[in-house]
C-alpha cells in the first residue's frame, strides 16, 4: 500500500494545503507545489507546479490549469 511505503526527501519540497500526490510520483528537491496542486501518478515534477494546477508525465508538463 502507499501509505506504507518509506518516504525519502534527498531536499526541501515545499507543498501548499489540498495538495495531492499520486503514487511513485518523483519531486525534485527544492519544487514548489501550489495549493490544490494534483501530482498525476509516476510523473517526475522537476518545476514548480502553480495553485490549482494538474501536472503529469516524465518530466511533468501541465494536464489543466486553474481547476477550482
């Protein structure tokens, strides 16, 4: 299960509130997520992902923008 997987941070990943994260998703040190930032499973976030923003692929490149 995901929650039971270890967490590993090699930097700091700053991350707004409602922010999701799916599973084996990959952030680089120092990335910033937006509030209501969605992180797409398996993608590599390598930029800062703005509020409200869904990001996905390897590297992540923006799905939609300004969901709310």
């Amino acid at each position: 299960r995901p929650k039971n997987r270890p967490m590993v941070s090699k930097g700091k990943v700053l991350s707004g509130d409602d922010v999701w994260i799916g599973d084996k998703a990959t952030i680089w040190m120092n990335v910033e997520i937006g509030k209501g930032g969605v992180i797409a499973a398996n993608s590599v976030v390598t930029k800062n992902v703005k509020s409200y923003t869904v990001v996905g692929g390897n590297p992540a490149i923006i799905i939609k923008s300004n969901i709310q």
